[in-house]
C-alpha cells in the first residue's frame, strides 16, 4: 500500500508557519506518512533546515499569499485565491495528498472545502464537527456550519458521525445522543421530535435525547448547527472560567504551596481539557478528509491533528461506501 | 404602607416542609415580611413550635395533599388541586399575599400559575427566569418555557428582565445581550436577526448578540427557551464536572493538605457558584410574583427566595405600569 500523503497549509495560524511546520514534520515521522507543505517556499524551506528531528518525505507547493484572519471567508475563492489555504484545498481536489490539515479561519476553510471539493455522494450539508473533552471527548455536530436543517440531514451528520468516531476516535459501538431540552422522546421543536424518529429507527446506537448537563455521556451528540454553536461555546465559556477560578485557588503564598502538592494532578486535567489533545475540527459529508486545526495550535496540536487526518482517510474511505 | 405578605408552598421541595419552614420564618424576620404557610395545618404548627429563632407574623391555610415529582404537572389543575401547590396559587390570586414561593415541579409551578393567574396586560407569553452563576449571576429567559417565540415576545421578555435585574438584582442600567451564534448583527436565524433590530430601537442596554462564551459579561441574557435551556443545563454540566475535578485534584494525603492551605478560596468559589446563593427563577409575565426555589432548597436557599420574592414584588408593579 503506498503510503498516505497528508497536504499541510504551512502558512495559516497564529503561530504558523513554525508550530505548522514543526508539528507536520514529527507527525509525519511518527504517523509514517508524507507531507506536502504549501506556502511560501524559502520560508518553508529555511524552517525545515532549522529543524532538529527526524524528517519524513516531503515536497513543497509554492503559495504566494496567506489568508488572514482580517480577510473574509469569500476571498479564498477571489483576491486570494493564490493563498496557501486556497492552493491546499485545490492540491487536495487534484489528488496531491489524501487529506488536508489547515488551521486557517474556519469559515474560510469551510467555503474552500464546499467549493472546490465536492460533498459525499447523497450527502445533503457538510457539517463541522468539533472533538470536545468533558468527561470523556465526544464529537459535537453540526457545531456551526448549518443553522437550518432537516431531521434527514441531521440523521445524515449521524451517520457520518458514527464513522468518524469508531474509526478517529477508536469507539467501539458508539452512542448518539440527540441534544435536546429534554429527554423525553416528545421533547424539543418539530426538528428534534421528527429526527428523534429517524434516528430511533437508524440502526445506529441511539441513545436517545441528550440534554446540556449529559453531553460528555455519549460519543457523537447531533444537533442543529445553531444550538451546537451555543453548547460548544457555553462549555468553552465555562471552563475557562473554572480554570480561572482554580488559578485563583493556587494564587499566594499558601496558594503556591498547596500548587506543589497537586500539581500533578492539575497539569493531569489541563491536559485532558486541553483543546489541543482533542485534535481539530473534522469537515463531515466532504468528499475529502479536511481537518480544521485550532488557530493557536502549537507544534503539539498540529502533530496531533496529523494523526487525525490520517485516520480520517480511512473513515472517509467507509462513508464513500455508506448509504445516505 | 402595610406589610408584605408571601405566601409559602410549605410541603413541596426535597427536604419539605421543614426547610421551607425554616426558611421562610427566618426569611420572614429578616425581611420584615408576613407568611403565609399553605401545607398541613398540624405539621407545619409542630415544626413551627420546634424552631428555635425569633417567628415572623404568619398564618396557615390548610391543604389536604402535596404535589410530588410522581404527578404529572397537569395534575395541579385536577386530581390534586387541593395540593399545597394550587392551594397556594389560588391564595395568590385571591390576594391572601402579595407574593409566592415554592420549591414544586417547575412544570406544575408553571402549568398552576398560567391558568390561575393572568399574564401581566400586554404580554404574550410568560417566561421562565433562571439567575446563573459565572463571572458575574446573569438572568437568562426563557430558560425552557417557551420553545416557539416572535422576536416580539423576546423583546418583552428583555423589558421584563430589564426591570427584574434592576429591582431585584439591583443592577444599575442592566446590560441586555441575545444569545446568538456570532457577536455580527447579521448572525443566526431569522428569529435572531430579527429580535437584534428590535432590542437595537428599544431603548434598552443592549449590547448585541453573546456567544455562548460570554455570557456572564451581561446581567440579561434573552433566548428562546428551546437554546436557553440547552446554554442553562450546559452550564450546569461543566460546572458539576469542573467541581468533580476539582474534589479529585484535592484527594489522596496531599491532596488534603493542599486544602488546608486553600480551604477559605474553595469555600468561597463554592459559594459564588451554588445555586442557592443565586436563589429561585423567576417567573417573568405572569400578573403576579411567582418565584420558583429549587427543589433541592435547604432552608438557607428558601430564606434567599423569600428576600427575593419580596423584591420582586416592587419589580411587578413597574412592569404593571410599563408599556409591553
């Protein structure tokens, strides 16, 4: 089998191109695929010779320009479409690579993707999904991408969902869960009630709705792109407002010295609930695997999200053979 | 000017009657208030006799049976209309009290109090209130009442809340955001977009739309009650996990130690958080002052309420004479 090439937007981030360059290359070497970096060749080229570490396979696609964030979205598609976002997505149209890791604006990211790549045979929306640790991480979507949906498109994310998490997140038999405000089967709006139906009736491990305070319980938890928005950034709101209360805790003289004591256990949660440990964003019903990496991914983050881009090559390989 | 009188659903709440007694008769010291106890005649006399503090002026109106978690909230308006729960609102709408506190099934408390009461003049629906919280407690409606409103009703809702935060939260010009999936005016779906333009002439604070990540950057937060109670029991979730974490991180021999150095900062996060320090949820709309405590209410929380349902009082008769 030869082996996967992984196409990376070396440019896009608050700390790219190194963390991008430096977390592809470790990724590389230890998921034991091929990197194609686009961006800005020197520069590149110059970090690469930097770089200490063993160094996989690689070749470069030159790309004058980089999409900002002051940028909007729909420029990908215009004034810059010479950007390393625009010429990755189009690498991977043209069959460089087998998946694409960019931590680029999403919104850019999510246009590019739609359309120079095209959807998954029957697949009505393409959908965000966003990997989220609570007590367990789950995969949340839509978390954004669509705020009007159909009960068919929201089984459709189910389905995908399903994939994603047995093959990327190594869930045996995962549960779905239905974010809803609460869990009777008659609870939520006409689109809750009538997807309920639908996903009762899938085949698929549903688990039934799903309110707020049980999200960590499932694996793949499925709602409207507008209500997965507000969970996701509720969650992110809350907890860094407890990390900033557990800071306050370890403040002072005393707060210090109790710090030492714990401190495994601390850097053990941050770990757990770190954004980075969780990988990036997967784009379901693409017909190519995109992974939306965080913005302020560090070379850790990225490496992992390399790691995720190749599993994903092997789920998308599952949804191509599914039936929507 | 007469003294205020609150009528006080004696028999409902996980640890009824007696913290709903005790409450109350603290409540009713502390705030110069009557009480009225509507329960068991003998028991709530026995656990009056028992209570060590100084006794408000009170009186009891006997009800033969109580509303459990078991009857469906349809029940109050039925089989158990002699429940301490409709008894009570009955007495509220004969004007035996100016103001109500229960600790029953929020649905029932709802169900009994829409029927028996009217809604205030030029209100369409009547809304649940729930105070949250997080940097700062915000009031967030609807928090599940009304899954299908008009922008015209949120922004009777915002007015409600408006006059709420500043009589009973007494916050000086309250901050009104709507919960939305993006700070951009032109965010969300039609429902929000339209509700923007309306909150934008108000009059009111509005200071736009809050992600889910800001929302305790406000003092009023306005949603429909399908997303509001998806962000109040998300919040709920993460916070419950985030003080697991915590209680696990202070575990073990070092663990103990450590909260021994930081015991005074935990106890006061603990308390900033706790729900009953935010006391009960309001309900917003309804012509007379219900206030829904916690079903899990401690007396402590139950005396809150009793402060708050005071206040509240003076909050109705500026919405009475508000133009809806």
């Amino acid at each position: 089998m030869a082996k996967k090439t992984i196409i990376v937007d070396a440019m896009s981030g608050d700390n790219a191109p190194r963390a991008q360059i430096y977390g592809a290359l470790q990724g590389g070497v230890e998921n034991d695929v091929r990197i194609v970096f686009v961006g800005k060749e020197d520069v590149i080229k110059n970090i690469i010779f930097e770089y200490q570490g063993s160094i996989p396979e690689y070749e470069i696609i030159h790309a004058e320009s980089v999409l900002t964030m002051e940028d909007a979205p729909s420029t990908v598609m215009g004034e810059k479409s010479d950007s390393s976002l625009a010429l990755a997505v189009k690498a991977l149209k043209e069959g460089k690579g087998d998946a694409l890791v960019s931590s680029a604006n999403t919104g850019a990211l999510f246009t590019a993707a739609s359309l120079i790549l095209r959807r998954l045979k029957g697949v009505r929306r393409a959908a965000l999904g966003a990997v989220i640790p609570l007590e367990k991480r789950f995969l949340l979507l839509d978390s954004g991408a669509n705020l009007d949906v159909t009960p068919e498109q929201l089984l459709q994310f189910a389905k995908m969902g399903d994939v994603y998490a047995r093959v990327v997140m190594k869930r045996l038999d995962p549960t779905i869960g239905l974010l809803n405000n609460g869990s009777e089967e008659m609870k939520g709006t006409p689109l809750q009630i009538e997807t309920y139906k639908l996903l009762k009736e899938s085949g698929l491990n549903f688990i039934g709705n799903v309110e707020g305070d049980k999200l960590g319980k499932c694996d793949v938890v499925i709602a409207d792109g507008y209500t997965g928005n507000i969970a996701l950034k509720t969650i992110e709101g809350v907890a860094k407002f407890s990390l900033g209360e557990m800071k306050n805790i370890f403040s002072g003289p005393c707060g210090a010295i109790a710090y030492l004591l714990v401190k495994k256990k601390v850097l053990k949660l941050k770990k757990k609930i770190k954004p980075a440990e969780s990988g990036g964003a997967p784009f379901l019903g693409i017909s190519m695997p995109v992974i939306k990496a965080h913005g302020g991914a560090d070379s850790y983050a990225f490496k992992i999200a390399i790691g995720q881009a190749k599993d994903y090559i092997d789920a998308l390989k599952i949804m191509k053979e599914s039936d929507f």
